[in-house]
C-alpha cells in the first residue's frame, strides 16, 4: 500500500480527494495522510516515516511549500514530493524543481492527471527503496561471502563452479589480539565487542591497502590471505603496519588492556576452494593444507609484539626485512622442529 501525505492549508481539499480516491482507499491502494502546512508536514513524517510520495501546496501559512521542499531529504529522504499549486508561473515551476520536487500540478487540479501523476511517481519511489534494500543486502552478503563467490552468483557456472577447487601459491598470516579473552571475564558483552570490533577496523584497512583480504575472523584473531606478485613481503609489511597501529593505541577509559599482537606467517602451496556442506547450503570460501596449517601454529608461538616466519620465509625477504633468529620450536603435527625468526622491521 502506498502512503501519500498530503500538505494544504485548504481543509476542503482532503475531503475532496478522500472522495476521489475512495475507491484506492477502500481497496487499500493508497493511504492518505493530511497536514496543513510545512511544519505539521514534518511532524506527521516522523510518524510516517514510510511516506512514499508528498503532494503540496505553495502558499500556506507557518511554512510554505518551497521552503519545505528544501527540508524533507533530510526528513525523508526516500519520498518524492510533488507540488500542487495555482502558482504554475515558469518562476516557482522551476524554484520547486531546483529544490527537489519530482512533478508539478496547477490548480484547480485534474483528478484524472493527478491519479496518473500518483501513479508514476509511487512506481519511481517504489523502486528507489527497492534498489536501496538491494544495495544494502549485497553489502551485507558482501561480509559474509568472498569476492571471487559474488562474482560467479551470476554466471550460468556458478553451481557447477561452486565446489570447484584449485591450488593456489600464496602467504597466510594469523593475526591474534593477545590476552583478549581475559577481558570477558571482567567487562560486560556489549563493551568486549564493540572494543573487539574497534580493534578489527583498524587492522583491516592495512591487510587490504596490501592487496591481501579478511578469510575469516575466528574470535579475536584474523586469517588474512595474500596471493600475486610478492605475496610473502606484502603480508609482512601489512604486520609490520599492524602492530604499529596497535602498539601505539592509547589505554581505554576505564579498561586496564592495551592490546598486542601475536602473528605467524607462512607461506606456499594451499588449496583454495568452497569448504562446507553443500546440503546445508554452508559453504566458507577458503584456503587449507599444510601450509595454512603452519601458519597458525607459528602464530602459536608467538609471542606479544612478535611476527614470526619460517626459515624458508626468513630465506625469501631477509635483504628486505629486519629478522632476529629465534631457535628451534616444535610445532604440533610436525615431526621435526623448526627454525623460526621474527620480524623486527
């Protein structure tokens, strides 16, 4: 049902058009809403913030027509105003369509041209809300689902595409907020996340400004995945990048944590592809194997402040990083130790 707010001064005119539309009314078509002049208009949008389509005078007392126009973008920025007024000088014609009305009606009004005016003008707010919600729900799937997914949901081998998997060359680095979980113990939810989350938007834009992208969050840690030319020292300079930003964050009011980061990074072979029960339509677009594996058990045994590579990434940017050599670790699932060295800068 479309809902129209109807702003004149003339108290004739709302039982004139309560006539004339009965029908659109009775069948629930259209919805109409009255005001009497600018002002009460915005009142009666904070209440009908749905209003598809706003028809209104010029001339009325308080606040005319032309000076509303120029406040309901930002009371309602989605309806479409058109303005009904004896005044149909090239002058306010003009005026009123500089200020945003969508069409422009003379009086003494054809109902027959009005109705089709309603018409036109519901249908394009109609469609703007439409596009809208479209566009908001593809930014939100856009979180949830990997790029290289959205761009097959189009194509005719998206099903056949959608359990397709490659090996791939590339750097995985496991990024983790150290001693996060202790904060849980002692702040309400509310704070862990919104702090959580604060932490997670300023690291973001540095794995992305190196080309790399967010797999997946898992609690208070990122996966990020880089791949192309120079992959390994892209993902390093992105943590170095890290762990600057968060070093130098101020204590939080009230909070007695200042955060660091803990983060390994592998590098190789991994096999890229949708990971999930295709049943239960779950699927998570990802990277695994040994080398992702890796990855995160060098995260392991990291310490606060520490990047931490293997010797054969130590080997690979060595002329362009700073790395201190830290011994020999044994990882999980691997049956010989590991050298591993940390990145300094």
């Amino acid at each position: 049902m479309a809902k129209i707010l109807v702003v004149d001064d003339e108290v004739d005119l709302e039982t004139l058009i309560k006539q004339k539309f009965r029908q659109k009314i009775r069948e629930k078509e259209y919805e109409f809403v009255f005001a009497v002049n600018g002002v009460d208009a915005l009142e009666k949008l904070k209440e009908h913030s749905d209003a598809d389509v706003i028809l209104s005078d010029i001339n009325m007392p308080v606040m005319d027509g032309l000076t509303l126009l120029t406040k309901l973008k930002e009371a309602n920025s989605f309806a479409k105003a058109v303005v009904v007024s004896a005044y149909g000088d090239m002058d306010n014609i003009r005026t009123a369509m500089n200020r945003g009305a969508f069409d422009f009606i003379t009086k003494p009004v054809n109902f027959e041209d009005l109705e089709l005016t309603l018409k036109k003008t519901i249908d394009y707010a109609t469609q703007v809300r439409k596009t809208i919600q479209a566009v908001k729900e593809n930014n939100i799937l856009k979180m949830y689902v990997d790029e290289t997914v959205l761009n097959f949901m189009d194509s005719r081998e998206f099903e056949s595409s959608l359990m397709a998997n490659e090996t791939v060359e590339g750097t995985v680095a496991f990024i983790d907020i150290c001693g996060f979980t202790k904060i849980s113990e002692h702040e309400s939810p509310d704070t862990v996340v919104k702090l959580l989350n604060k932490y997670f938007d300023l690291m973001v834009p540095e794995i992305i400004s190196q080309g790399g992208y967010v797999d997946k969050f898992m609690g208070d840690a990122i996966m990020a995945v880089f791949r192309g030319d120079f992959h390994l020292d892209r993902a390093v300079e992105a943590s170095l990048a890290l762990r600057k930003k968060i070093d130098e964050l101020p204590e939080q009011d009230g909070i007695a944590y200042l955060p660091k980061l803990a983060i390994g990074i592998n590098s190789g072979e991994m096999i890229s592809g949708n990971i999930g029960s295709a049943s239960l339509k779950r699927l998570d677009y990802t990277v695994i194997g040994d080398m992702v594996n890796t990855a995160q058990r060098l995260q392991s045994a990291a310490e606060p402040g520490q990047i931490i590579i293997s010797e054969a990434a130590f080997e690979k940017v060595k002329e362009s990083f700073s790395c201190s050599k830290m011994g020999e670790v044994k990882l999980k699932n691997k049956a010989n130790p590991l050298t591993i060295y940390n990145v300094v800068n």
